[in-house]
C-alpha cells in the first residue's frame, strides 16, 4: 500500500529555529533588498558595490582604492578588479598621488558624476520602496541595530 505524500510549498514551511534566527532574517531581507537595488540600477548597468564605490569615490575625491576596499569589507584584488571596471566604463580616473608616486588616487570622471546623478535617483526610488516595506518601523533604530551588527567581532 502506497502512502501519498504531500509536498508543502516553501511559502508554508514554519520552523522556529529558524524564524527566531535574526541571521536568516537578515539573509531574506538582503536577498530582497539587493534585488530591489539591482533592478533600480540595471537600466545604468551598475551594481551595488559600484554605487557604493562611486558615492564613496565623490564624498572623498582623490581616495586611494585600498581604503574604499577596507571601507566596503572587500579584499585588495577584487577592488583592483572594481576600480578596473570602473575605469573602463569611464567612470573614474586614477590619478597618481604626487606625495607618494606609488599610489594613486580616484576621481569621478565626468561620465561618472552623470551616471552617479541617475544612479542617484534610482537609489532613492529604491529608499522610498524600503521606508514602505518598513512602514511603523523606527527606521533610525534600525539602522543602529544593523550598524551594530555589522561590527560584531570588531
């Protein structure tokens, strides 16, 4: 005798060791945050981390690069490999650091203050759906609570 089965759909699955766990909280919240940003910044044909590295690069004009990788947690040659692709588009420039001939500085390139500008405008439609979602969340407590998250084992 053959017993049915019935397969539940994900949508219905309830497990408290995990619906308790603030970390795969966290995990679904970035799965759907970033998917709201990448498809604000998909007609630019920017990525998150390139948002994060141009507004960085245009609040600090003339930042070296490895301080933008310690800034955004990302390891020394994939920044080498950010910066590269951001070069190649246009969108910023190195320039050598005439104190230190070694090192180079970043700068937004014309290309790259307009892409930031629409790029800009993308991120606050995307701000705007988040406050949405958030609706009677105090969202300056939440932003202290990620914050200190993010320097746990600092």
């Amino acid at each position: 005798m053959t017993r049915e089965i019935t397969v539940p759909k994900s949508k219905s699955l309830q497990t408290p060791q995990l619906d308790e766990q603030i970390g795969f909280k966290l995990r679904l919240a970035q799965l759907a945050v970033f998917g709201d940003i990448i498809e604000a910044l998909k007609a630019l044909d920017l990525r998150p981390v390139d948002l994060s590295a141009l507004l960085l690069i245009e609040a600090h004009p003339g930042v070296r690069q490895h301080v933008i990788g310690d800034k955004l947690k990302i390891a020394r040659p994939n920044i080498v490999a950010l910066v590269d692709s951001l070069s190649k588009r246009g969108l910023v420039e190195r320039v050598v650091d005439a104190k230190d001939r070694r090192a180079n500085q970043l700068q937004l390139t014309p290309a790259g203050v307009d892409i930031l500008i629409s790029a800009k405008a993308g991120q606050e439609t995307h701000k705007s759906r988040l406050h949405l979602a958030l609706k009677g969340v105090d969202i300056d407590n939440f932003l202290l609570g990620l914050t200190q998250l993010s320097r746990l084992g600092d």
